[in-house]
C-alpha cells in the first residue's frame, strides 16, 4: 500500500465484509507528540479471542483463502514507524482496530487521498453508515453519511449517487485540508 | 391557435427514452449496466481506488441513471488486478482485467455506454462456470 488512506480503505472493507451496518473511521493527528492514531470500529459479526490474535498472521484468513495481507500491511507499515496494531474484538458486536503511526519517522507514509478512500467505501456500500472523524492538537472535523443531505450536495434538486460520492471526496479532503492549515 | 400542444422532436423522444429507460430494464433494481471493481487488498493495493474514482467520476459527468457502481472483494486471480466485470441486461458479463483509470473510462464508453466490448482489456467472457 502506497499510503494510509489505501490501508483506511482496505481494512474498512474487511468491516463491511464482515457484515457492519456501522463504520467508523477516526484519524488523530497529534503534531506535538509527533504520533497519529488511526481507528477503524464496526459493529459487524466480530472475532473471537483465537482468531483475533491471528489476524495480524498472513497465513490466516477467515475468509476461506490461505493468507491475509490487510491488517499484516498495516501492522508492518504501523511497525516501521515505531507504532504498532491493537484488536479489540467481541463476537457479535463487532470490532476496533487501532494502530499508531510515529508521526515524523522517515518511514512514515504520506497520509494520502482519504476523500477518494471514503467515497469508494460508501460508494460500494451504500447501505453502510460511515462516519469519519479527523483531528488535529484542537481542531476537530466530523463527517457522516446519515447527517448528509441534499442541501449539502447540489443547489437545484437532487443529486444523482455518483455526483454524492464526488461531494462526499471534496468534503472530506476539504475538511482534512483546512485542519492542516 | 391557442393552446396548441408543441410537436415532439426527436430530442424529445431521445430524451423521454433516456428518463424511462430504468423502468424498462431487465435487471432488479431496474439498472440497465452494473459495474463491479473488485476491491480486495490485493484489487486496492493495484490500484483499484483509482478505477472506482475514474468510474464514478466518468458516470457523474454521463449523467446516465440507469448505471450503476459496486465494489466486491478479491476476485481470485490478484496478479492480474486491478479487475473490474460489466454486467449489462440480457448479455454475458465481461471480466477486464489489468485496469486503471483511463482503461475503465474507455471501457465505461465504448461498452456501457455504447455496447462494443473492449476486447484487449478483456479477461474473459461469461460467467466463472462458463470459462
């Protein structure tokens, strides 16, 4: 994976796979500690203890495959940057991924295009809500999908489903930019 | 003399067709085209986002309403990613495989919207059984 908003993507379709009506995808960025945190809570069917200790090997998969890279891609990428990879994960209720990222290593990837990451993720499920919040130190910005309405996505009448996705990609690139000003 | 209805043009007609085309279409949910780009960690890591974001920017821009977008998981066959399959109403599905960005706004004109399969970009035509 290129960035981190590929990884975003890539784990938060294992939550959709997993059956979750809800998505939620938090990026914390702490400049001063230099850290940023990056969790991924659905409450899709869960793990339990046995598989979620296994989910980071990728020669295990719970989808009937002989391997599994995505939560081993990002525990190595999580690694490199002296962070690591949490799972805490409950059969039936769902699951929390949470991995650090030592914000200035020189193996720290780019943060990369998050808008486009959300806007495939809804744009493959839209049945899911998804709920995306980004900070940075004090500023704080919230996005999600139930709260969207027309008014939001076009003067004029209603938006088809593809102009709502590209809406949703600017706003949230927008809304991550602005916070890093 | 007034009150006089104005003559139907053949932009009209054009018009009336495309606004009523999804009710006439096969397929439940009443699309007329389904895309599907597989979005495994292997179809992602290839590029796949990227052949999403191009499909819907292009569907946006067409403002056909009778196509629609979906993602899936791996498609089984990773080197060949990123893939993609086209469904159209009352014809076989096309599987492209080795895509990106331009490949699938070709493949979003030529096929989806004008009928003619890209054949170079092509994997295979049918369904898995059939292949």
């Amino acid at each position: 994976m290129d960035d981190i908003s590929l990884h975003i993507l890539d784990i938060a379709e294992n939550s959709a796979a997993a059956g979750a009506r809800n998505i939620a995808i938090r990026v914390f960025e702490d400049p001063e500690a230099g850290s940023l945190t990056l969790e991924i809570e659905d409450d899709g069917c869960g793990m339990d203890a046995e598989t979620a200790a296994r989910a980071a090997d990728p020669f295990f998969s719970a989808k009937g495959k002989k391997f599994g890279l995505g939560i081993p891609f990002l525990e190595q990428a999580a690694q490199e940057t002296g962070g690591g990879l949490r799972i805490d994960s409950r059969p039936g209720r769902g699951t929390k991924l949470t991995s650090s990222f030592g914000l200035s290593h020189i193996d720290m990837k780019p943060i990369g295009d998050i808008g486009q990451s959300v806007m495939a993720l809804v744009g493959g499920h839209p049945d899911v809500r998804v709920v995306f919040e980004y900070r940075r130190g004090t500023c704080r910005f919230y996005f999600d999908t139930d709260k969207l309405n027309e008014g939001d996505i076009k003067e004029g009448g209603p938006a088809s489903f593809p102009d709502r996705l590209l809406v949703i990609k600017a706003m949230i690139n927008n809304g991550i930019q602005r916070r890093q000003m | 003399m007034p009150g006089e209805a104005r003559k139907l043009t053949v932009e009209d007609l054009k018009r009336i067709k495309e606004e009523h085309r999804a009710t006439f279409t096969l397929r439940e949910g009443g699309y007329r085209a389904k895309v599907t780009v597989n979005m495994g960690t292997c179809g992602i890591a290839a590029g796949a986002r990227e052949v999403m974001n191009a499909l819907v920017e292009e569907l946006s821009a067409s403002g056909a309403k009778d196509v629609i977008v979906t993602t899936a998981g791996c498609g089984g066959l990773c080197s060949r990613e990123p893939m993609a399959w086209v469904e159209i109403a009352g014809q076989p599905v096309v599987r492209y495989c080795d895509l990106n960005g331009q490949k699938i706004k070709r493949i979003f004109k030529e096929h989806i919207l004008d009928g003619r399969v890209v054949e170079e970009y092509a994997l295979a035509v049918g369904d898995e059984t059939s292949y």
